[in-house]
C-alpha cells in the first residue's frame, strides 16, 4: 500500500464549536494536534502487527485498516465540530429565548455521529489483531480492501512503466516521478544483488519479468473482485421450512438456519457437526457461505426434514 496521506482537520469548525460551548479560549491547532496524536498511536500499533503478519495480505490489510481508522476518524471529528456550530450553549446566550428545539436537533446529530466514532475504533481494534487472520471472502469489508488494493496495483504497475521510459529517455532516475530516493537506491544499489542491481542487469528500472509479475497480480485481485461482486449481487435465497428457515445471506456472506425455537440438544449436535456456529447477532445457526455450506445446510435439512 502506498503511503497514506493524512486527513485534513476544520480548525476553523473545532475554534467555532470551541467558543459556542466554552468560555476559556481555542487553542489554535489544537483539534489537529489531537488527531495526529491519535493517528501516532494506530501507526505505533501497525509498526507492532506487520512483522508478524504471515503473509502480504495481512500486511496490506493491516496498512489499509491504518488508513480507515484514520480517515473516517477525521471525518467523525470534523462532523462533531461541525454539528458544534449549530447551536450556543445555554451557558454562552443565556437561558432567555433559547433554541430549545434547535439545542435537540444538534444533540441528536451529536448521537448519530458517535456510529462514526465507533467505526473508527471498530477499525482501530481490527487493526491490533491484523496479524491473527486471513483476508477471507467472508469478510463483510474484504471488496473495500480489495479495490482499495487493485488501486495500489494499477497505480504501483503504472509507475514502473513510466520509469522505464524516463530511464530510456534520460539514462537516470534521478527526478523521476512516482520513484523514490530508497526506491531508486535500491535499483541503483549493486551489492543489494549478487548479479548486480536491475539497473545493470537488465539496462531498465523493471525489467519484463517484473511487469508481468505485476501484471499478473492486478489480474488475480480484479477476477477476485469479480467473483465476490458477483456473489453480492446474487438475490438473497430463502426456504421456509416445518420449524425453521433455510437463508443464504448474501450480505453477512453466510448461509444461515433460523429456528422458530431453540432446537433441541440432538439438532444442535447435528448443526455443530456440520460446521454451524450459533451467532446470537443474527439469531441463527451459521457458516460461511460458499459451496461447502451450502451442501452442509443440505445435509443437514434432509436429517431435519426426516429425508435421512
């Protein structure tokens, strides 16, 4: 993943808010200050998870929850000043005519946004055991992270492309756009290769091997994307049966039985045999939704149905 570049903080919103609801005064910066402090912390903690991430994957996923913490971080925190210009506190204009009505409206707005904090911290804490899982299909956010990755790749590809091209053009990397002083020490640097480095070797940054490597990787995530897209958009299945209901659920990508009741003790043995887990959230039995589920479900809705 490529360097993320940090969030722009309204210092003009958080110094409004600041003295809409506060007589001591705005520290310039401050609400910037604070969020780089923030950021700091979730950098210190994805320096901590990517040496051990057993594979790219992780690593990548682990950088690109980094950068959605901070992002939707900043956008919580320049919503909630933004929503802190709307209306005075009572202790700034007095209780005479107040805006009682407008005050709800703001602090209702102030509830709704804290979903915003929430999924920041929701990013925050995934990125802390990045380390401890794979990048699944199941995963609800894997496409975001997959496109966010295909983006990566198609911008990564480009780059070498259009350093090859300044290279046969100038005979240098020296100000070539997109390359930076540690990529262009390390193609330049020949005690890095026992052959030598690329530059020497193959008289170009990246030679043919590279950019079909590269090529071949943006074609993988693309057909993955492909695939996951076209499960998402498959219509949601459901077979309502004699005490429970068969679902394929499309958006939690899990194949789900729902029980009118709890199930006795013999048909939850059956269930867990079969690889279901109970998921209070959902209030149903489930795995993952893929052709193994699928044809476990069946197994187990023929012993359900009597067929067995």
């Amino acid at each position: 993943m490529e360097a993320f570049i940090m969030a722009i903080i309204n210092e003009s919103a958080a110094r409004i808010a600041k003295e809409l609801s506060s007589f001591s005064d705005y520290v310039e910066g401050s609400a910037t200050a604070s969020y780089n402090a923030q950021c700091a912390e979730a950098a210190a903690i994805l320096e901590q998870v990517k040496p051990k991430c057993a594979t790219a994957d992780q690593r990548e996923r682990a950088e690109w929850l980094y950068n959605r913490y901070c992002t939707v971080l900043a956008e919580a925190i320049n919503r909630k000043n933004e929503i802190g210009t709307r209306c005075p506190s009572v202790l700034i204009c007095g209780p005479a005519n107040f805006p009682v009505r407008k005050k709800e409206k703001q602090v209702a707005a102030w509830d709704a946004n804290l979903e915003n904090f929430r999924k920041a911290e929701h990013y925050l804490q995934m990125l802390k055991r990045a380390h401890t899982f794979a990048v699944k299909s199941d995963d609800p956010e894997v496409l975001n992270f997959l496109h966010a990755k295909l983006d990566q790749l198609q911008a990564a590809h480009q780059t070498m492309k259009d350093a090859n091209v300044y290279y046969r053009k100038y005979k240098t990397l020296d100000g070539c756009p997109g390359v930076t002083a540690k990529e262009r020490d390390w193609l330049e640097n020949g005690h890095a290769f026992a052959s030598g480095s690329p530059l020497s070797v193959y008289g170009c940054p990246y030679p043919t091997y590279a950019l079909q490597n590269s090529n071949a990787t943006i074609k993988r995530t693309a057909e993955r994307i492909k695939k996951l897209e076209a499960v998402k958009s498959t219509q949601p299945v459901e077979d309502d049966r004699d005490g429970y209901t068969y679902r394929e659920n499309v958006e939690a990508m899990r194949v789900q039985l729902v029980f009118d009741g709890k199930p006795d003790d013999e048909t939850r043995t059956l269930l867990k045999r079969n690889g279901f887990k109970w998921a209070p959230s959902q209030g149903a039995w489930q795995r993952q939704l893929n052709d193994a589920g699928k044809y476990a479900a069946h197994r187990v809705m023929e012993v359900l149905d009597g067929q067995q």
